[in-house]
C-alpha cells in the first residue's frame, strides 16, 4: 500500500493515478492534531490495515495530480540519517568530508536532521537567498519505523520496519578553513529534507537491500546506485540507531548516500526515483527572505 500525507495533513492512499483520502478512518481527535496523523497510523497500523486495505470501497478517489503531497511522514519524532555509506561516495568530497580516513557509518554512527527540514513531493527545495554557498543533492532510501525500537539485533531488525519513502538530503558543504558550521544545521535548512512521494508498506518491497537508487539534476542523470551497495544494512542501522535510543513508530532513517553527489541551484530541477518506492521531482528556488545571518 502507497500511504500519502497531502493539503493539510490529510491520509490518503494511493493507487495509479488517483488518491484515495482516508482522513475519515483515522480517530476524530487527530482532527486536533492533524500532522500526527501519520504516526498514530503507523503505531496503530495493526488496527487499522484491514480498513485501510477497502480504500476502494470507503475512501473517496482524487486525482493525484489535484492534491499537494506532504512529506510522507510529517511529524516524525526523528530523522535519523548514516554517513558514508556507500563506498565509492566516501572520498569524493575531498576537502569538503567532514570525517578523514574513510571512515564509515558503521564508525562514525549516525546523525540527526530535523524533523522541521521536511518537505514533501508538492513542495519545493529553498535555498538562503542570496548565497553563493555550494548546495548539494543526496539521494537516498528512507526507512519508515514501524514500533519502539531498542536494542534491537539486527537479524529481528525487518519487523521493526514499516515502510520506504525516497529521500534527499540536501548539504549546505562545508568549505575547510573559512566555513564549517555543524552538520545538523548545514543539513537542517528548511525544506533541506523532501521526503515521499508517499510510504509504500514493507510488504510491497520485499528486496530492499536491492534497489536502484537515482538522482536527476534538470533532466542530467547524477547518481546511480543499488541499495545492495551500502555498506551498512538497514538491520545494522535499525541496529546501530536502537543501541543508542529508543526508535519511535514514523521515525525516519535515511539510509545515506551514493556517489555522485554535486550541487543544485535556483532554478534547477531535482528527481530522486527509488526502484519499487517511487519518484518525485522538486524545483529549487531561493528563499524570499533574507536571512539576517549570511549563509
Ligand atoms: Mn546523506
């Protein structure tokens, strides 16, 4: 099942070209807390498959090309996200790493984005007006958290997974020597996390170490990869994150990316299609605001 947030917090699901809205087989109090709606439906999803499973017969059907599509999980409690997790991305950023010696994510951990830097399929990737900084493109596979997570082994790790949505984590780089703000923030700006089209539930992706992983600027293949080649599973990292923290149902671990990274600017187009999940395409603009700090 393809599992959408759109227009304002709204559940639909998704099928071909149309979307089914399922608001109305989510408890009445979400209406109170509508972009919680999609963790409640994960944690709760036991309760509520089967329901969800009738879209046909109960939701009502929009054409998907009439909704603006949100991040796939608007609310997450955590965006999780590995570095250096694909071979060959180590090493191609030069003086622009952030970590030396080609160490991995299996070294390294992991680190946060924030929740607030998601955008979805409908939205847009804003960079700081004005900047002459460079900006770049990373494509990656997101797994969805299906429960609390903890210390977690990572031969159970799959029962702990929900779903997979595409994701770009999009760099302010660090320049060496004259500029080198903290990652999280470098990689926090808003709408630096666009994440969808939609969930689609594990049970459709059965092979997900699998997968073709690719990124387009303005039409122009940039990266291009298979999931098979990261270095760190997704069990090791649902692993590796659950010995640190307890992992909350919608939590988000983008799963790092392949080589091929390169920047994008106003103006520009940028795709990610992961096989089996989906594909989305965001224009990049400039914010309208000045930022009353440069970037
Ligand atoms: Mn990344």
């Amino acid at each position: 099942m393809k599992i959408a947030s759109f227009n304002d917090f709204r559940v639909g699901v998704v099928d071909g070209t149309d979307l089914y809205d399922m608001t109305g087989a989510l408890p009445e109090f979400l209406a109170e807390l509508p972009r919680q709606r999609v963790n409640w439906l994960v944690a709760n999803w036991a309760r509520v498959q089967a329901r969800f499973a009738q879209y046909r017969e109960t939701g009502a059907p929009l054409p998907l090309a009439n909704v603006t599509l949100l991040a796939a999980n608007p609310a997450p409690q955590h965006v999780f996200a590995a570095p250096a997790n694909y071979r060959k991305h180590i090493g191609e950023l030069g003086d622009r790493a952030v970590t030396k010696a080609g160490r991995t994510a299996r070294e390294q951990g992991f680190f946060l984005k924030a929740p607030g830097s998601l955008v979805g399929a409908g939205g847009a990737l804003l960079l700081p007006k004005g900047s002459d900084r460079r900006f770049d493109h990373e494509s990656e596979l997101a797994v969805i958290v299906a429960k609390e997570a903890r210390n977690v082994p990572r031969e159970r790790a799959m029962e702990y997974v929900f779903g997979y949505s595409c994701l770009i984590d999009a760099t302010m780089r660090i320049e060496k020597g004259v500029a080198e703000e903290e990652r999280s923030m470098r990689k926090s700006f808003e709408s630096f996390t666009p994440l969808g089209p939609w969930i689609v539930t594990a049970d459709e992706v059965p092979s997900p170490g699998t997968l073709a992983n690719r990124l387009w600027v303005n039409g122009e293949l940039k990266q291009s990869a298979n999931t098979s080649e990261m270095i760190v599973g997704i069990g090791e990292l649902v692993e590796l994150v659950s010995s640190v923290l307890t992992l909350q149902p919608g939590d988000v671990i983008a799963t790092g990316t392949p080589e091929g990274v390169g920047p994008f600017a106003p103006g520009d187009e940028v795709r990610i299609e992961i096989e089996g999940v989906g594909a989305m395409t965001l224009p990049v603009r400039e914010c309208e605001v000045r930022s009353p700090r440069p970037y």
